[in-house]
C-alpha cells in the first residue's frame, strides 16, 4: 500500500466544511481509503471525501453522494 499525503473534507459546523491538509492516505483492501494523522484518530473513510492534490477552492465541498458514508467503522 503506497502512502501519500492527501486532503480531507471535513463537514464543518455553521461555516461549512473545509479540506484540510496534513493527511497520509493508503487504498486498503477493504473498502475506503486509510487515513492518518498525529492529531486525529485512524480511520478508514470514503474515497469521495480525500483528494491527493491540494484544491483550489479549500471550502468547495466534492460530489457528496446522496445517503453518504461518512466515515467506516
């Protein structure tokens, strides 16, 4: 599994959600990409919410499928 340094959205409160930076991602065997950071706990989330290259917008949210999963348990 390569790693790489990702964004993930974040759905934030009452100002919107953000991507925030300073994430290693990994495509796992399960579903879902593996993300890790000092200050936040590992998890597995959907691919939807990581993006690999920094975007333009930091507060335009992606595609959010209807029904959406967050995060895997």
């Amino acid at each position: 599994m390569e790693k790489k340094k990702a964004w993930v959205w974040f759905k934030g409160g009452l100002k919107g959600g953000s991507w925030v930076s300073g994430f290693i991602a990994s495509k796992t065997n399960e579903d879902g990409i593996l993300i890790e950071r000092t200050d936040f706990v590992t998890c597995r989330v959907p691919e939807w919410r990581v993006k690999f290259d920094e975007p333009f917008n930091k507060k335009e949210s992606p595609q959010i499928p209807q029904d959406a999963i967050w995060k895997y348990f």
